[in-house]
C-alpha cells in the first residue's frame, strides 16, 4: 500500500512544480490601458437618421430630430451612396411592410464595409 501512495505524491508534487513554473511566467497584471469616457465626450450631440425601406427598396432617410429628409432612393446602391454621405450620422434600419431579413443583413454589410454606425429600430407593438 506504501509503495502506490509514493507514486500518487510524486505526480502531485510534479503538479504542484508545474503550476508554480506557470505561474511564475504568467503575466498576472493586464498591459491594456483604456481611457474612461470623460465629460466631454458626454455631451457631444448624436445626430440619429431613420433609414425606412420596403421590400422593393423604396426607402427614405430622415433625421429624427426635426424629420428633415436627407434621400429618398429607388435601389440598394443609391441608399448606399446615400449612407456614405452622411458618415457622422448613426442610423436606425426600420424596415416597413413585408421587407425580408436579407434586405436587413444587405444593410447591416454595407454599414459594416462602409464603417458607419447602424441600428435596427426596436419593432413598436
């Protein structure tokens, strides 16, 4: 019984070296230092514009502040230049009547490859 309990010590004690090897060139302290949002950046004023589109592609995009019509399109391309006019601008997708989830993931590309902010607008029910 000794002699089993002897093997069973040694394979703990080479864990425990192990794990003090480990530990000891882990890097325990993150080197990543990332900036709080100061007060400044608090007040600066965000311009929100809703993209409204069927499924035909008819859209329009309005901003939300005073509903000042900024394009209304016919095709995927015209809203994507649209968008890429307005960069400093976030945008709410709402889409209307029976637009699909593939015109939503188009969207959602083109914000992507386009580096805007884009949104899908919360269904109201």
């Amino acid at each position: 019984m000794k002699r089993s309990s002897g093997h069973l010590l040694r394979f703990i004690d080479l864990g425990l070296l192990l794990l003090l090897a480990f530990l000891s060139v882990a890097e325990l302290n993150p080197t990543l230092q990332v900036a709080l949002p100061s007060k400044s950046d608090a007040s600066e004023k965000v311009i929100v514009a809703r993209v409204s589109f069927n499924q035909n592609w008819d859209a329009t995009v309005k901003r939300l502040a005073n509903s000042e019509l900024l394009c209304q399109t016919t095709t995927v391309e015209e809203l994507a230049a649209c968008m890429e006019n307005q960069k400093s601008i976030r945008f709410l997708l709402a889409p209307k009547e029976n637009s699909t989830v593939q015109q939503i993931v188009t969207l959602l590309d083109i914000c992507s490859a386009l580096s805007l902010r884009c949104a899908i607008e919360p269904i109201q029910t």
